[in-house]
C-alpha cells in the first residue's frame, strides 16, 4: 500500500495550503500594517517567517549574532554553505545538505526560489560504497548485496520496523485513525530509547553493533541510540531518509532566497527583506526585557547597548542561547516552558572537508579508487562531491555525531585531517588522497557561539517537553499572550531537518498575526 507521508503524525498541518495562498498566510488590520516584528535569528524559520509577514504589511526587523568573514551578520543559521577561497565554485555544506522531496514546504519554497535540487546525494549503497567494520573491508556496488552478516543485521531491522511503519501505513489516509495510531505508538516508546527497543525486539548485540554501523542508509546510527526512539520511528515513517537530494550552489540559497527575493506586497510593494532591514540584519541580542502586561512591548537590548521595543518578537535561535546566552526575563516563559528549554537534547555534530583539486574518482573504476565509505572507525561516514562548473572535488571526509564528535574534540583541523587520511589509508590500503589535497576546512556546531549543537534530538522522557514547545506559539488565548514565540527547528518535531523549521516559523508567524488582532487565511 503507497501513501503520501509529507504531513508530520504529531502535527499534520497543511502547510503548503497555507503558503499556497495568493493574498500571504494572513491579514492584519490596516491600523497594524508597518508595525515592527523582531524576529531573533537570521536562518530558515526567521527569514521564512519574515518574508510571510513583510508579505501581508508587518516589518520585520532581523537580529543576528553569528559573523560572515567580513564581520557581518551572517545570513543562513545552520543551513550554512562553505565555499572554499581557493575555488568558490567549490562547496562543502556545513551544516543541512539532505533534502527529501518529501518535505514539501521547503520543496515548495525552492519551487518558487528556482532552486534546483535535482541532483540526488550521494547517500551510502545510492553510489559505489565501501563498508569497512571490525576490521573488514566491503565493497558494494549500485545494486549490490550488502554481505552476510551485516545483510542479517539490517533484514532484522527491517523485521522490527516494517511492520510498525504498515500500521501508519494503513491509517495514513484517515485523519482520526492516524492520530490514534500515532498516539498509540507515543505511549509505548516515548520512554524508551533507540537501543532499549532494538534489545527489546531480541536483535543480539552484535546486530546491533552492525546495524548501528551502517544506520538507515546514511551511516552511523549507533552515535544517537541513546535518543528516544520515536525520534527514529517518525524519521522512518515520514520517509525522510528516502531519495536525497543536493541543493545546487549551496544550501544557503534557502536562506539567502528568503532574504532577497523581492515580492509584491501590501503596504510596501515590490519589496524584499533585506531592503526592509537596510541591507544587514542588526546584531546580536544581550536582553530581552518582556511586561508583565500584554499590551506593553516587548524591548531588546542589543550587545551594543541599543534598546528597540516591539509589539512581538519570534526567538528563532538555539534553545541553548535562550538559556545560557541571552538574559531573558524570568516571566518570558511559563515555568513549563523554561523547563522544556532547559530539558531539550541538542546533538553534537562534527564534519571534517577537503577541497580536492580534481573530482579524481570520476575518473576511476570505483574498485580501484576511493568510494562513499562508512565505518566504525573514528570518522565514521565520508561522502564524495564533484561539480558541473569546477574541475575541484570536495570530500567530506568525517561527518560524526554525538559521542564519535566528541573524540575528535581535542584535535585541532589539521590533525583531524591527518587522523580522517590515516584512517582511510589503512581502509584502502594505500593513501588515495593525499596528493590531491588543496585546501581544508572542519566544522563542529557545538563550538560555535550562539548555536550550542547542531540539531534537535530528544532522548526518552522529552516528548512532552518537545510538545510544550511546539504548542507555546499556539495557547488557547493569544490575545493575551505576551507577544514572544518560540520558532527553530528545536520547537517542531523534525529535529535535524529544514522541513521543521520552516513549519515552526510559519506557526510563529501566524501567532503574530492573531497577537495583532489579524486573521489567518483558511487552510
């Protein structure tokens, strides 16, 4: 049985409806148009929130701590795409750099965007891949067997999640049953971790240990069996790890297509983001300030000292920054709320790149050359890009998450180079690489000021906490509310993907619509 599981079972909203509308997600009365709107963060669900509400009249003014190399705020959050000095046209992906066309907010974003994504990832066994565990080397070609007993751990994976996946599956076209369903599978997993249900299951330990090796076709599952395990089960129900795609010339053309793009809009005309903002988002945030009244504004001092007060703010950036970089006041957030702040499990992510100066396996017949290659060795997964408009090549030679992140911690960039080349040298037995090296670049989110992580993954017992930060833009009386919605990634039930940022920006966006006495388009 086929279905179309674009619509997220915790939250099946009809988001390309809602953007779909010729007259922008809302209304607001005439009296509001040119109001003000702080939005704190200038990635994907900030500058996508921004760009709905310039749309139907607001101004939105956009705040942002990170620095580009000029020592600008830089536009992109962490969908960020690095371009290496030495050739431009050559790009490493920082941060995001899958996109399934399941996720059809985003696909319809680029749609409109002309962002071509039709390029697919080079995702393990999609291309020529070498698997190399406990000391042994595989080579798998397109379309080839997975070997005896890694086949035995991923069949028995498959044993255990198939069925779960048919009985969405079955419900997946009936809204009430689907809810019940989910619902159902909540109860029994949201306590339990990815490894707890594969032990429960009877999967022996050894399985385990391949299966987590080689994770769901984007290699080294077993750096997060300590999440819950919905986490796992909705990416396996939703598809999101089928049919990647890459984002021609980068990432960050998201982002940066929200920001420029000019519209025709009420109250402002043909205008853009940017423009509205004069041509740079202001800096980072040191205080917000929120009244105990609901109709005073909300103020936001900036590090530079520079007070503004807005009708309403959307805090778009890392959960962490709210808590540990930002003095927030106290009565911003309900007990609840600061507690889900605080609870919230950001996953540690680290990638390791080298821009070659040719695309050399191109070139080669892949037994004899590098390939795709995951492991469970200390780099883990590395993924091969070459280019339509540069001879260079671009291999990620390390992308690791949580604990495999942290042992290369301690190393500084070059010496995680030469660790990544060391250890694929012994994997294929000879060094491959090394003469081709121009340039290099490493990159771990938790170092980075003001992110504190790379993505949102809960571990067992956090459902609820993710549910009363998805639901705080969205309280029964929001007339009353105090004016400052959560929006991020953190705040939807995607963690990881551009896909749930969008819908939490767009859930911001429509708060303020209703907090200024405006009406949402109907969906």
């Amino acid at each position: 049985m086929t279905y179309d599981p674009w619509q997220f079972p915790d939250n099946p909203f009809d988001y390309t409806a809602l953007i779909s509308n010729l007259n922008g997600i809302g209304r607001i009365p005439d009296k509001k148009k040119g109001t003000k709107i702080a939005i704190i963060g200038a990635g994907c669900a900030g500058l996508c929130a921004a760009w709905e509400l310039m749309k139907i009249g607001l101004h939105p003014i956009i705040y942002e701590s990170d620095k580009s190399l000029d020592n600008t705020p830089r536009i992109g959050g962490r969908a960020y795409t690095w371009r290496f000095p030495g050739d431009p046209k050559a790009l490493a992906e920082l941060g995001a750099m899958r996109i399934p066309p399941v996720h059809k907010t985003i696909t319809w974003y680029m749609d409109k965007f002309n962002i071509d994504y039709s390029k697919p990832f080079p995702d393990p066994l999609l291309v020529p891949t070498t698997l190399y565990f406990k000391g042994k080397k595989y080579f798998i070609p397109v379309g080839g067997a997975l070997p005896g007993e890694i086949k035995k751990a991923n069949d028995a994976w498959k044993q255990f999640i198939d069925p779960l996946v048919e009985k969405m599956v079955m419900v997946w076209d009936n809204p009430l049953l689907r809810n019940r369903q989910w619902q159902e599978f909540v109860h029994q997993f949201k306590n339990k971790s990815f490894f707890q249900v594969l032990c429960e299951h009877g999967l022996p330990r050894e399985q385990i240990n391949l299966f987590g090796s080689l994770g769901l076709g984007t290699g080294g599952f077993d750096s997060v069996f300590p999440v819950s395990f919905l986490e796992i089960f909705r990416l396996s129900v939703c598809k999101w790890e089928v049919d990647q795609r890459i984002v021609k010339g980068g990432v960050d053309k998201i982002p940066e297509s929200f920001w420029k793009s000019r519209q025709q809009c009420r109250h402002w005309g043909n205008m853009n983001v940017k423009m509205l903002n004069n041509g740079i988002p202001l800096g980072a945030v040191a205080r917000i300030n929120t009244p105990d009244d609901p109709d005073e504004q909300i103020e936001i001092t900036e590090q530079s000292g520079i007070t503004r007060a807005y009708d309403a703010i959307i805090i778009t950036c890392s959960h962490r920054a709210v808590e540990a970089g930002i003095q927030v006041s106290s009565n911003t957030f309900s007990d609840k709320v600061w507690t889900a702040i605080k609870n919230i499990h950001m996953t540690r992510s680290g990638k390791i790149f080298i821009r070659t100066r040719q695309a050399f396996w191109r070139k080669l017949d892949p037994k004899a050359t590098l390939t795709c290659t995951i492991t469970d060795e200390a780099i883990r997964g590395t993924y091969l890009f070459d280019f339509d408009d540069t001879e260079s090549g671009v291999i990620c030679l390390s992308y690791t998450w949580e604990d495999s992140a942290t042992k290369l911690h301690a190393l500084d960039e070059q010496e995680r180079v030469e660790k990544s080349l060391d250890i694929l040298k012994t994997i294929y037995g000879r060094d491959l690489i090394s003469n081709q090296v121009a340039e290099t670049k490493t990159y771990f989110w938790e170092h980075e000021k003001g992110y504190y992580g790379a993505f949102k993954l809960n571990y067992p017992g956090q459902y609820e906490d993710q549910k009363t930060l998805f639901q705080q833009p969205r309280p029964e009386s929001i007339r009353s509310h105090n004016g400052v919605f959560l929006s991020g990634e953190s705040t939807s039930w995607a963690g990881g993907w551009i896909e749930g940022a969008l819908h939490s920006g767009l859930d911001a966006a429509m708060a303020v619509i209703r907090k200024l006495e405006g009406d949402l388009h109907e969906v």
